[in-house]
C-alpha cells in the first residue's frame, strides 16, 4: 500500500514537471518570462491535482479563470478599438465568413476559434494580428480540413471531457451552477427512484434527450442546407449583426446558462447545447472512461448525489461505468467516493489513466487558448488606451 502511495506521488512528479516544460516551451516565445511562469503554474496544477486527488477541486477555478480570461480579452479589444472601429470591421468582413455563399473576402476581422489552430503553425506570428485583426482563414475544403485538424484530434481524444475542461462557452453555467442549495428540482424532466428510504434521480427522463438530438439534427441540417455554421450562434460578434438575434440569444442565454443553472446547480445550457449532444456520442470512441470498481463500491450513492450532469446514476453505479453520455470528467464524484471505487480508465480496459489525462487536458487548453492568455496579458498593459476608458 506504501508503495503505491510512493509512486502515485512519483507519477504526480512526472506528469507535473512534463507538463510544465511543455508549457513553457509552447509560451516561451515571445516571452520567455511567461514560458517560464505559466510552466509553473501548469506543472505545479497537474501536480497538486493527481497528488491530493482532488480533481474538481482544482478543475473548476481553473475553468472559471480560462473562461473569464477568454471573454475579457475579447471583450478588451473591442473596448480597445473602439465600437465605431469594431462594427466597421464586423460589417465589411463578417457576412461573408457566415454565410459562406454569399461570397466572402476570405478574411475575418476578429479573433474567432476555426483560425486558432494557426498558431501550431505560425508561432508568434499570430502576435502580429492584434495590430490588425486580419487573419486568413481557409479559402477552400482541403485547407478547412487541414486547419480544423487540431479541433478534430482534441474532440475525439476527450470527447465530452472538453465541456468540463475546454469550452469557454461552458464557463458561465459552471459560474452560475455554483454553490449546493437547489432551488428547484425540476422533477418533469428527471427520472426518480426510491432506494433505502430516499429517493435518487435516475438522470434525464428519454424525451429529454430526444429534444437533445432534435436539436442537434436542426443544426446539422441548417447548416447543410444553408451553409451556415449554426455554431456560431455562440460567437458574440453575430449577435450584433441583427438586434433581433441578439435579443433571441439574450434570452437564452439568461434560460438556459444564467437562471436553470443557479436555481438547478446544474449547466442546462450544455443539455441543450448541439456540440455537446454531438459530443455525446464522439464519447463513446474516445479513450478515457469512468468506471466503478464494483469490488470497492459499497452503493452509498454518494457520487450520484455528487454529479452535477445527471450523468452519474444508481444504474451508472450498478452497471460500473458512466455510459450516458452526459459525464464531462470534472471529477467531482471521484472526490465524493470515499471508497476510491472511481476513476478514468483506458477505453474498456482495467488499466487506470488519470494522470496522462489530466496533465494531456490541462496541457491542451493552455495550448489551444495561448492566443487569449496573450492578448489578455496585452491588453493588460494598454488599459489606458482603451477608447471606452478614455
Ligand atoms: S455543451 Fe456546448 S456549451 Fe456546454 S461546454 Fe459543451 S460544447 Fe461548450
Ligand atoms: S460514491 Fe463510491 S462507493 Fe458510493 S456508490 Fe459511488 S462509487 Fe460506490
Ligand atoms: S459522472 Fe462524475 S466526472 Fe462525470 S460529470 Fe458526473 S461528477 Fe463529473
């Protein structure tokens, strides 16, 4: 038992001092001041993480800082330009980015997701776009294949584990979920069971999750049909393009990622988000599984109350393994289970791999997301050249 323990803390070790010159090599360029402090802090993160175990502890503020860095520096360089500049650009360029027949320039003015993975390429060249805000983005299907490349490979090798660890939309429902006091419990929509006198949710109820995929299915077939990327809907610069959309995207926005999620303390906005329910099934190719070690688990249903997603139920537990399709891997019922009967596993097998995944997914949003932590550190040096400051 002692060494295990040992070498447990040696894994910690490892995977915190690999994760954390990876780190600062990714960010040593421009900066080699900034490879050196976010080495630190991501090393020391996925140490501190497997070390004591608490995964969603840990994970959370982590979310919440990625979330609330990515929005501010969006946010800081519209206020930066200015709003006449910003809506000069959003005009001329944007139309044609979304709405792809309508004849597009080829160019987008603003920072958006499908030109990051240019970075992988480009290195500190991206640094440039701050002065510009011009940056090319695919003029044909072989290059939009080659530059979504990097999203494909991180959704299909963390599946749904990317909405607890790296979709900075899912950051205002984490912030609004917190907290324990449940408000409402929104029986319609939840199955029940009593067990040993107290009454356990059995996860969504089956017509829920075919509003799910009905969704998904009406984005899939607008955009087939109309060539526009409804995932967009998301990005906030097309919510200025029509006050009409804008207030349809407020009020969802308030449903679904502000009101359901601190009345529920849980994220409703991803039960109906269609990436996520895509998500959903990508999760069953992926290689990283949550299982219960049915040896160790003694039926206290402690994880099932723990579950935030509805993703862990009594049948979960029976059966030993997350198969909903709802678990993002925040490790909160790994934390409840006092008997270390929880863990991420590889694919069907028996061999544990909690330490490659969480130094892999930390490592991957401080990689995907290093265009932000830049621009947000820019900008933190030019507030006083903000135009709405002034
Ligand atoms: S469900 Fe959608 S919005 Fe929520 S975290 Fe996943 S991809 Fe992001
Ligand atoms: S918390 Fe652990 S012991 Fe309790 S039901 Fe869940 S897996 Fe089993
Ligand atoms: S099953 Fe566990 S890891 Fe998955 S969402 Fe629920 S609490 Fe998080």
């Amino acid at each position: 038992m002692r060494i295990i323990g040992m070498l447990s803390q040696q894994k910690a070790l490892v995977f915190g001092i690999l994760t954390g010159v990876l780190i600062a090599w990714w960010y040593f360029n421009p900066f080699a001041w900034l490879g050196i402090a976010m080495g630190a802090v991501a090393g020391l993160m996925v140490y501190l993480i497997l070390k004591t175990g608490r995964i969603e502890r840990f994970r959370r503020p982590y979310f919440v800082i990625l979330f609330a860095v990515i929005s501010l520096s969006l946010l800081g360089m519209v206020m930066f330009w200015g709003p006449d500049q910003f809506m000069k650009w959003v005009d001329r360029f944007n139309p044609g980015y979304y709405f792809p027949r309508s004849g597009g320039l080829g160019t987008i003015s603003y920072p958006h997701p499908i030109v990051l993975p240019s970075i992988f390429w480009g290195g500190a060249d991206f640094l440039a776009q701050f002065k510009t805000w011009q940056t090319s983005v695919p003029q044909n299907m072989a290059a939009s294949f080659l530059f979504m490349l990097p999203y494909a490979v991180i959704l299909l090798l963390f599946g749904r584990a990317f909405c607890g660890w790296l979709c900075p939309v899912g950051g205002l429902p984490e912030v609004m979920s917190s907290g324990r006091k449940e408000v409402l419990q929104l029986g319609l929509f939840k199955g029940k069971k009593a067990m040993d006198g107290s009454y356990y949710y059995t996860g969504l109820k089956p017509w829920v999750n075919i509003v799910r995929y009905v969704i998904l299915l009406i984005t899939l077939l607008v955009f087939l049909v109309s060539g526009f990327a409804v995932v967009n809907i998301f990005y906030p610069v097309l919510w200025l393009q029509s006050m009409n959309a804008f207030w349809i995207i407020i009020a969802i926005t308030v449903v679904f990622a502000v009101a359901l999620p601190l009345l529920t303390k849980r994220r409703w906005w991803c039960f109906v988000c269609p990436l996520g329910t895509a998500l959903s099934f990508i999760d069953r190719v992926t290689p990283f599984r949550l299982k219960i070690d049915r040896d160790k688990c003694v039926r206290c249903m402690d994880c099932v109350h723990a579950c935030r997603m509805y993703a862990m139920t009594p049948q979960e537990v029976e059966k030993g393994r997350e198969k909903t399709g709802h678990c993002i891997k925040c490790g909160r019922c790994i934390e409840a289970c006092s008997e270390e009967a929880i863990d991420i596993y590889w694919m069907e097998g028996r061999r544990k791999i909690r330490e490659p995944f969480i130094a892999l997914i930390i490592a991957t949003g401080l990689m995907l997301y290093i265009w932000y932590i830049i621009q947000f550190i820019s900008l933190l040096s030019r507030m006083g050249d903000f135009r709405w400051l002034a």
